[in-house]
C-alpha cells in the first residue's frame, strides 16, 4: 500500500522503549539504537520524501511465539531490501527500506559482535538487514490504520492461546 511520508507517524516514547528498559537487542547491532540516529532524525529525513510502500505479512501466533518468527522477521526485511533495490533501479535512488526486529539476531545471530559496531568495518548482510523501524520511533500501529489495515498486535494476554488467531508484522520503503 502507498501512504504519504507526511502521514508517518514518528514518537519519542515508541524509540524510548528499545533503551528503557533495555531490550534485548539494544546496542548489538548498526540498525537497532543507540547507534540509529533516532525520531528526531528520521522526521528530519521524512520531509524529502512524498511517499512510503507499507507491506504486511499476517502470520500465524504459534509461529509469531516461537523461534521460527526469526524467518518470518528475516523474511520481512529482505522483502524491504528488495522492493528499496527494485526502486533505486527504478530511478528512485534515495528509496530507504525498514523492518522489525533486530538485524544482529535475525543475520548474525552466529556472530559474536556485529563487526560494523565493534569494529567500523562494512555489514555482513548488507543486501539484507535493514535498521529497526522501533528505533526511529515509528508508530506502526498507525502506520498500519493509514494503510487502511487492521493490525493484529500480540499482548501478555496473546500467550495464554498461542494456537489461535494470527498476528501481523510489517516494512516501510521510503521512496524519494
């Protein structure tokens, strides 16, 4: 679905929640905070584009609650890398994709550090992984009303019936 950038809604307090407290993944990798430069910039960012591709994938809760939701989220963010390519060859050369989950655990989870964090040197995955939509504090909930979707959010009470319903994670490509 095409949404326009001005109807992306970025908060302080969603970006907040990656450090306070700490989630698992803060700080191991260059997509996930504090080494993502955050709302304040992203909004920055925002302004030179017009519009944005959401996309979703419903997936069952059984797997969203299990370890095989690392596929699911390793799939998410190669579709947003591939549609982000598929533009830039298309003329769009600023088109920027984002994801859920952190690129350390779903690329590198063998690895011990992220080299790019540890040592300055370039990502493993750089056609893959792409940075945390968490981090830049974009409100997905509403990006997915703007796209005109319904998101099926898993809270503490999902867990109690992990065999029922479906939940939904989605991707951002900005695109100039």
């Amino acid at each position: 679905m095409i949404v326009s950038a001005v109807d992306i809604s970025v908060e302080d307090d969603l970006a907040k929640l990656c450090f306070d407290p700490p989630c698992e993944s803060y700080g191991l990798s260059a997509s996930c905070p504090p080494h993502v430069a955050g709302p304040s910039a992203f909004r920055e960012l925002l302004r030179g584009y017009e519009r944005a591709l959401v996309f979703r994938i419903e997936v069952p809760l059984q797997i969203l609650l299990s370890n095989e939701r690392l596929e699911i989220f390793r799939l998410l963010h190669q579709i947003a890398a591939d549609v982000e390519q598929a533009a830039v060859r298309k003329g769009y050369r600023k088109s920027r994709g984002y994801a859920g989950g952190s690129c350390k655990q779903l690329f590198c989870g063998d690895q011990r550090v992220c080299q790019v964090v540890s040592e300055g040197r370039a990502c493993r995955n750089p056609d893959h992984a792409r940075p945390s939509m968490s981090g830049f504090g974009i409100n997905v909930s509403k990006l997915m009303e703007t796209a005109g979707w319904t998101m099926n959010r898993i809270s503490a009470e999902t867990d109690q019936a992990p065999s029922s319903g479906m939940g939904t994670v989605c991707g951002l490509v900005l695109i100039e």
